[in-house]
C-alpha cells in the first residue's frame, strides 16, 4: 500500500495474456529507442502453434518486430487481442504501442 492512498494493490495479476499455455514468455521490456513495450515469446515445439496474446491494458498499435526491435509488420489487433500463427522453433517479437504505455 502506498502512503497517503487507502487503496489495496492485487497480490498478483496480469497485463499480457499468452495462449495456448505452449507458447513460453520469454521477456517484456521497454523498446532501446522509443515508448512501447517489447514482448517476447517463442513455440518450443515441433508444430506450428495458432496463438493469442491478450493485452489487457489499453494498447494503440501491435507491430511484429526482429530481435533488433526493428518494426516489420503491423498485427491486427481487436480490443486489444493479438492472433498469430507461431511457426515451430521460432522466436516472435512483439512492439506494442500504447498512449499511457511507459
């Protein structure tokens, strides 16, 4: 609890919702050089995953980026859910793009 406020902090909780539970977050982090969020994760597997990411904090923009951050392609990403077909043994990385992001 912070001082001065009367208010209670969840115990735990969640911004990122990754499904299916095969796909590995691996990290989430602030971009090298503009105000978004990077988010990584990978399909460990052998077969091509079908997955989404559910963003539950207000998000503008979804991009699917290289490990330099670099911007390739923009997601479609509808109240703030991401689908993405995840290829097998392969690292995705996500910029997202939000008003009150950082």
């Amino acid at each position: 609890q912070i001082e001065g406020s009367s208010g209670k902090l969840s115990v735990k909780g969640s911004f990122i919702d990754l499904q299916p539970q095969k796909l590995m977050l691996s990290s989430i982090k602030k971009a090298k050089d503009r105000d978004s969020l990077i988010v990584r994760f990978y399909n460990p597997y052998d077969e091509p995953i079908l997955g989404t990411m559910n963003i539950l904090i207000p998000v503008d923009e979804v991009y699917i980026c290289n490990l330099a951050e670099e911007r390739k392609e923009k997601f479609e990403c509808i109240e703030g859910v991401v689908t993405i077909e995840v290829p097998p043994k392969k690292i995705i990385t996500c910029d997202i793009v939000g008003s009150s992001m950082i």
